[in-house]
C-alpha cells in the first residue's frame, strides 16, 4: 500500500504565557506541525504580515486584556481572506 501524504499545518501560537506557548509549541510539532511563537498581540500581527498561517491558536487573555480577540480579528481580516472558529 502507498504510503499517504498528510498536510501538515503551518501554526501561529499566541500566549503572552512564554511556558504555556512553547509546550503548545512542541506538542504540536511532535505531531508533525510546523509551529512558531508570538507573545503579544503586536508580536502576532508582525508575523502575521511577514507569512502565512494555516491555523492561529490564542490565549483569550493576555496581560490582563481581550489581545487574543484582536488576534482572532486581525487574522481574519477581510484583507487576509481567512476564516475563524470561536
């Protein structure tokens, strides 16, 4: 039998958390992910420009604030065509 080929997805992690962000990190590419990190909303929106993402993961809540909805929002702005799951 041929082996199948799996798309693996190319994901942003966002945690202002360092911790909480790397083992998503890892536990993710231990799946065979490609994985980067982001630790702030600016951060995110900077590596958003600069490439593409197949899936974003969030923390909702990060210094205290709702960044992660902005995330989410920036993510899926018209402009980036991108669609989102809350």
């Amino acid at each position: 039998m041929a082996e199948s080929t799996v798309h693996k997805s190319q994901i942003l992690v966002v945690d202002d958390e360092r911790e909480h962000a790397q083992v998503m990190c890892e536990a993710l590419e231990r799946v065979g992910h490609r994985c980067e990190l982001a630790y702030s909303l600016t951060d995110a929106r900077g590596r958003m420009d600069r490439k593409r993402y197949d899936v974003v993961v969030t923390d909702l809540m990060m210094d205290g604030r709702q960044d992660g909805l902005e995330v989410l929002r920036y993510a899926i702005a018209p402009s980036r065509r991108r669609r989102c799951c809350w």
